[in-house]
C-alpha cells in the first residue's frame, strides 16, 4: 500500500492553470525503498515509473518532453544512472557505476552528468562538452556550450558560475560572503533567462536569478529546507520541495503567494515536464 504519499488536490478556484507532470522519488512502506513517480497536475494521474526489483531511488532529471526520466539508483550498495520511460514499462539499462552522479538533459537527445564534480555525456557527444573538469555540482545547460553549477568560488562561500566552454571564462553569477552560507540543486528556465537555487543557512529558501536583468529575488522562505526548485514548462512557476513541511510547493517566478500541490514525504528528487503527447 502506498502509504506515505498523500495527494492533495488543488482547489478548483486556485489561479494556477499549469499542464504538465511532476517526477519524483520519495520513500513507499510496502517496498521498503524510494520508488519513482509522475504525477499530472491536471487530471490527478500518479503512476509509478518501472525502476529495477530492490533499487532505491535518488535524484532525477526529466527529458525536455517528458518521456524519459533520468535517475539515481542504488543497487546492492552501488550507484548507477538508469533512464527509464515515464510511461510504465520496461526500463532501459545502463549499470556502469557513477558514483554521486547529478543527471541533466542537454536538448531532447543527450543526458549529462557530473561524477565527483567532472562532467560528461552519454550518447558519443563529440562536442567540447564530452567532458569537463570540475564543474561542481548541479550542472545545468543554458545550451550545448554554457553551464551553470555550484562551486566553491571564495574561502568563505560558494557561487553560481556561469562557462562558456568555447571561451572558456568562469563568470560568477551569484556568491555567498559566509561559509554556513549553502547552495543546492540548480535549474535553468526552459527558456534560459530564469536560474533557481536552494540556499541554507539557518533556514531555507529558493533564489530565482533574472539572467537577463540581473536581478535576484527570495521566492519562498522557510524555518526548514527548500529543495529542488524545478520550473513549470511554460517558465512562470517553480515549484519546490519544503522538507519540513512535508509537501510539494509552487510559487509564481515574478512574485506571489506558494501554492501547495500535494503533501508528499520524504523526497529525494524532483522535476517538471511536459505530459507526452502519447501518453
């Protein structure tokens, strides 16, 4: 019985006209181990995304249409990257070990990764991005040449970096001054101009950075942890996971109020996509 997942519905006269599914691991009593998950915000449709017998799963990248999801997955005390199709079915395998692997998509086809903080591809990319070194932690890709990720910037902090890899410049685009100060779990819009980050320190947040304006504002705070940040496919909401308050939330990119989409416990990945067309 999935008990430790409880489904909130979203209240008809809410202002939130969102399409598309969320995809996330979170813990099932009957199994035993975290399972994967999609869930339709919009016809309230959960259904359980095929992971191999007894793996426990992690973190999690859904593909740009939604049809695949990208996830961590331990297996007998070692880490591997599985892509599995959203619908229910078969799962493709792929058991090299990638240990601390973080999975991101590059356009529709390639799946990156970082592997204790180098970065590399799947697919027989034969691009600058086939690999790089230490990138951090968090890779996201604006396109196939700039990065976003995390790395220790300064003795006292972290930041967000942007690279442009044909010219090769690290440019900072957000920094801590404190070394209690933490970042976590990046994400671009998908139209490049948003980047979302969970930040520490004696509470949570998420941070939503206008690339574009420059300018930078606390979307959701917290007494706990916020992690997760992922954006809506049309880029007008992000929506988050609040550890302490054991639940899904959203809020509007430019400003307003947290919207709960359902109470959910102890998660380990999340992401948003698009319904596939076929489903």
């Amino acid at each position: 019985m999935f008990k430790k997942i409880a489904l909130t519905c979203l209240l008809a006269t809410t202002v939130f006209a969102q399409e598309g599914r969320l995809a996330f691991s979170a813990y099932d009593e009957a199994a035993g181990r975290h399972l994967c998950y999609t869930y339709d915000l919009e016809i309230d449709d959960l259904r359980v995304v095929s992971i191999p017998a007894e793996a426990d799963c992690g973190d999690l990248a859904l593909i740009y249409d939604g049809s695949r999801v990208a996830v961590e997955l331990t297996v007998d005390g070692e880490q591997l990257l599985y892509v599995c199709p959203t619908r229910t079915g078969e799962w493709t395998a792929h058991r090299a070990p990638f240990p601390g692997a973080e999975p991101s998509w590059i356009a529709y086809t390639t799946l990156a990764y970082t592997v204790d903080g180098d970065l590399w591809h799947w697919e027989g990319v034969t691009d600058p991005l086939d690999w790089q070194p230490d990138v951090g932690r968090s890779p996201v890709h604006r396109d196939w040449v700039n990065i976003f990720y995390i790395r220790d910037y300064t003795e006292g902090g972290e930041a967000i970096v942007h690279l442009n890899v044909n010219e090769g410049v690290e440019e900072a685009v957000l920094s801590t001054e404190r070394v209690t100060e933490c970042l976590d779990d990046l994400e671009l819009s998908p139209d490049g101009r948003w980047v979302a980050v969970s930040w520490r320190e004696t509470g949570g947040a998420i941070l939503v950075l206008d690339l574009e304006g420059g300018g930078r504002a606390r979307a959701a705070s917290s007494s706990g942890e916020l992690r997760w940040p992922s954006f809506s496919p049309d880029g007008e909401w992000v929506a988050y996971y609040d550890v302490e308050g054991g639940a899904v939330m959203a809020v509007p990119v430019e400003g307003g109020d947290p919207v709960k989409l359902y109470d959910l416990e102890d998660c380990r990945g999340l992401d948003w996509g698009p319904t596939p067309e076929d489903w």
